[in-house]
C-alpha cells in the first residue's frame, strides 16, 4: 500500500480553545503533531506518497508537509464534510490507498493490521459502540453490512475507529459511491456514508482492533485523555518494537504473517493480545 489519505479539512471546533482554533492534525501529542506521528506510523507500512485534504488553517498545515505530500484543497471545508473531502481526494488518487481521519491517535499496529488485510478493510473496536457520537459498524460473517452514527445499540458490533484501506477495484467503486451522494447534493455527509453504500456490493472485512491503545480527538478531554494516558500507553510498548521485530517474531514462532492476520481480524490475541491484555480505548475514556 503505497499511498494515503489524510481527512484534515475540518474546523474541529469541539475543542474549543484548547488549540487556540487551530487544525487538529497539529495538535501536539508526545513532542511531535498529531499528523507527523500518522505519516511516520503510515511510512513504517509502506506508504510513500500522502493525499492531505486541507480546508480550516490550510496554510499551517501545509506548512509542515514535506514533498510526500501532495495538499488537497477542499475550499468549502465549512459548508461541506468528511465525505466531500474524500470526493476530492479520490480524484486525485489512483490504485489502492488508506484512509485516515486526522484526529486519530492509535497504535502502530492498527494500522499494520489494516495495512496487512486483503481488498477492503476498516479497523474497528469491538469494545466501544455505546455512544450516539461513535460511528457504529454492523458485520455478518466479518463483511461489513452497515456503518452509521444511528445504529441501534442492540446491532451494533463496534467502533469504526477512522483506519481503513481500498484496493484498485474497491478505490474505484468507493469513488463511485461518494460521487453519487455528492451528485444527488447531499455535501455534509460524513465519508463512511460512501463507506456504508460500498458495502452493500463489495466485501469491506473488519479488523478488530480492541487489544490496542487508541482514540479519537473531538473534545477537550479527548486530548487531554490522548496525551496522558493513550500516547503513553502507546509509547510504553513500541519501544524498541518495530515491524521488523514483529515480523522476525512471528517467524521464530513458526506463524506466518497470514496467521496472524487471520487471528486478528477475527479478534484474536495477535501478539499484542498478549502484551496488552487489558488496553482498551474505553479504559481511557
């Protein structure tokens, strides 16, 4: 998987003055912003080439893009949503790529996992779900059948936690999907909507991710919550881990990289099921 994009068009105007009013992708976490732990973690799994929607405070955050990146100017940022956001930078894009919603802090093995998976895939959190803010996901046999804020709490399977990947095939029809809600005018949908109607034709599998250290920055506690307790709990296990190391590991214990997809995209320990037994993103809440 060699390219990404990266939805930070938004205002975020739920943390307030947290950030003085400005991108939340280049919030501070652990030294670094929100964005250049995303690219760095998407560099370690293969990407090499960055799509960056930019819309609220587009000249900060483009001025801390490097020549990986290729900005993606959505002008009506504040009249539209994440879905149209990803209209523009899917005609940009071409072949497989993954999506990420800037405001996510996970750990690096998220996104291996989803980078890892076959066709199309989404990182979800089979222990979060629970809120009317969380967009829900619903499975049947592990192929996603809906994704949606409104779901019931009695259909709902988990958390989508903002990690996805689309291979050439899934990319093109995922376009489709989003051109033709953006055709019939609906511009303010969130992007899983194009998500959701992909489903409905394509296999989009999900990958549990529940065993890891992750969450979504929307309100001033959720930032709070990411520096104090998440990033840590991120950093405390990736030192001195890398894929690499992972990868060497799986090897030494006879399993092949397939194994372990299998056993984590159905919700199994995964290697880090075993070191992180505990970690749930709802323990940081």
């Amino acid at each position: 998987m060699k390219q990404a994009i990266i939805l930070a068009a938004g205002k975020g105007a739920r943390l307030g003055g947290t950030h003085n009013g400005h991108a939340k992708c280049l919030v501070d976490i652990g030294g670094e912003t929100l964005i250049h732990r995303q690219m760095a973690i998407l560099s370690s799994v293969g990407v090499e080439r960055f799509y960056i929607v930019v819309g609220h405070e587009r000249e900060d955050v483009c001025s801390v893009l490097d020549d990986r990146c290729t900005p993606v100017v959505n002008a009506d940022f504040a009249e539209t949503n994440s879905l149209y956001s990803l209209w523009l930078a899917l005609k940009e894009v071409d072949g497989p790529f993954m999506l990420v919603n800037s405001d996510v802090l996970a750990h690096p093995e998220v996104y291996r996992r989803v980078a890892e998976s076959d066709g199309a895939a989404l990182a979800f959190d089979s222990t979060s779900g629970d809120e009317d803010e969380h967009m829900k996901v619903r499975f049947h046999r592990g192929r996603l059948r809906e994704i949606s804020k409104s779901l019931a709490a009695d259909a709902t399977d988990g958390e989508n936690v903002g990690i996805l990947r689309f291979d050439e095939i899934a990319a093109k029809e995922l376009f489709a999907a989003a051109d033709a809600i953006i055709s019939g005018g609906d511009v303010k949908c969130w992007a899983p909507a194009a998500v959701d109607r992909l489903a409905q034709a394509t296999v989009v599998r999900g990958v549990d991710i529940s065993d890891l250290p992750w969450t979504e920055i929307d309100f001033p506690e959720d930032l709070a919550n990411a520096r104090e307790k998440v990033w840590p709990a991120i950093a405390s296990c990736t030192c001195g881990d890398s894929v690499a190391n992972r990868n060497s590991q799986a090897g030494m214990n006879g399993q092949s990289n397939a194994a372990l997809r299998d056993q984590t995209s159905t919700g199994g320990p995964g290697l880090y099921g075993k070191l992180l037994p505990n970690v749930r993103r709802r323990a940081f809440g």
